[in-house]
C-alpha cells in the first residue's frame, strides 16, 4: 500500500525533460510530480497553483505540462489562493458530491441491516 502511494505514473511532457530525461530539470520536475502525487486533491491543487504563480506568465500551462493537472483545476486552485474563505474549509470537496445512498433510492432498504442490494432488487 505504501509502495502504490509514492509511485508516479505520470511523466513530463515539458520539451527540455523529453530531450533529456536525466538531466537537472528533468530531476526537479519528477520531484515536483512526487510532491504532489503524496498530496490530497485540494492540496495537490493548491500546490500547483502556487508553482504556477511562481513560473509567471505562461506558468498554468508549464505547470499542467509537468504535473499532468488540467489547466482548469490550477485556476481553481489559484482562485481558492486568493479567496480568504476558500482556505479556511475543512472539505476536499463541494458538500453534495458522490452517488446518492442505497437507502434514498431503494426506501425498503434500511439502513445499516447489512441486508445484500440483490435480495431487495431481483431483477
């Protein structure tokens, strides 16, 4: 289980890591894509949001290359920088997500009785 959390599936696709993947720059990108594979979903993208800002212009884009993140959710995460609100919310994510429970959908199912889904749908 450890093993599969610090393992990094993705590459950089930046030019200067696919002419040379031993080279420094291709090193700080592998660390920079360690770094935030071991972050939770708003931290990764409060992360590269920040990297981004440092890059400067043209830093989204830099920034998506090499950590494979959409662009839109490094403006997310920059949006989330700069609004006081957004940093103090405990959640990873909006309040609603996820599918809807087994027992709202299926009324005869009660919750925690441990019943199976295919003894109250026999289809």
């Amino acid at each position: 289980m450890e093993q599969d959390r610090n393992r990094t599936a993705h590459r950089c696709q930046c030019p200067d890591c696919k002419q040379d993947r031993g080279g420094r720059l291709a090193g700080q990108h592998a660390a920079i894509i360690a770094f935030l594979a071991i972050l939770n979903e708003r931290d990764r993208r409060r992360m590269a949001a920040f990297l981004a800002r440092q890059e400067g212009r043209g830093g989204i884009a830099q920034i998506a290359r090499i950590s494979g993140l959409s662009r839109n959710t490094i403006r997310r995460g920059l949006r989330e920088l700069t609004t006081p609100d957004a940093l103090s919310s405990p959640r990873i994510r909006r309040p609603g997500g996820g599918r809807t429970r087994s027992e709202k959908k299926i009324p005869t199912l009660r919750a925690g009785d441990g019943g199976s889904f295919a003894r109250h749908h026999r289809g």
